[in-house]
C-alpha cells in the first residue's frame, strides 16, 4: 500500500521548506506518493465589477497555467529526478478547506505546510491559511518552521 502525502507549495521559501520535509518523510516511509498542491487563494470578501467578471474564465484558467508551470512542475520534476512518486495539482479556493478536501479525496494520511513568515493586517483579522488548516483537517498536519 502507498502512503499519499499532499504538499501544500505557496511559490516561496516557505513552500520549498514544506517540500523538503515531505521528500525526508517519503524517503523514510519508503511506498509513498507526494502529491503537491498549489492553491490559488480565492476570497469572499473581494467583489468584482462587471468587466471583471466578464474575464474571469480567461483569467482563472491563466493563473492555473502559470502556476502550474512557475511552481508545480518545478517542485514534481525535481522530486522525481531525486527518485520520488510526485505528482501535482492546482486548485482556486481557501487554501485551508481546498487542503482538506484534496487530502479526503486522495486518500492522504497527512497534509504539509509551512508556516508563512509574513505578518499582515488581513492574516491577523482573518487568521493565517496555516492555523485554520490545522483547526479543520481531517487528517494530521505537520507544519514546518
């Protein structure tokens, strides 16, 4: 049986982190897939005005190729030169929520994150993607420093 982890990348230093500890986890398990995710954050609190929505398709379906191409195929190629099982995926959504349901649907028996550095005023109003993500997975999270 193969133990599926799901990565969760943010496209920085915080991201690489997440990747490094996920490839140290799947090297000790041995059978083990990775499955790395990148989440395009989506809020309900942002409104958008007609022409906006107008482009909305055009644009989701732009942000998903090039964060497939700046962030998930790098982070799945090198994986795999290194000898891993990796594969990736981009989704739009709460990055915690999206999270969760990938890891139920696949299966996973355990999400990584990285804890974000940054300190803005909208992480401290709302809390960070991290903190509710630990409060609401179905499976365990490891968050890497």
């Amino acid at each position: 049986m193969t133990t599926k982890l799901v990565v969760g990348l943010d496209g920085h230093s915080s991201g690489e982190r997440a990747l490094d500890h996920a490839s140290k986890l799947a090297r000790l398990i041995g059978a083990c897939e990775l499955l790395v995710v990148y989440i395009i954050e989506w809020s309900p609190y942002s409104f958008q005005t007609p022409e906006e929505n107008a482009e909305r398709h055009k644009r989701r379906e732009d942000e998903i190729s090039t964060a497939q191409e700046r962030v998930i195929a790098p982070a799945v190629e090198a994986l795999t030169k290194a000898g891993l099982n990796a594969r990736g995926m981009v989704r739009h959504g709460n990055v915690a929520d999206m999270l969760n349901e990938i890891s139920r649907a696949e299966g996973a028996e355990q999400i990584i994150v990285a804890r974000s550095r940054e300190n803005s005023l909208s992480k401290r109003i709302f809390g960070s993607s991290t903190a509710n993500l630990v409060m609401e997975a179905s499976v365990p999270v490891t968050v890497v420093g």
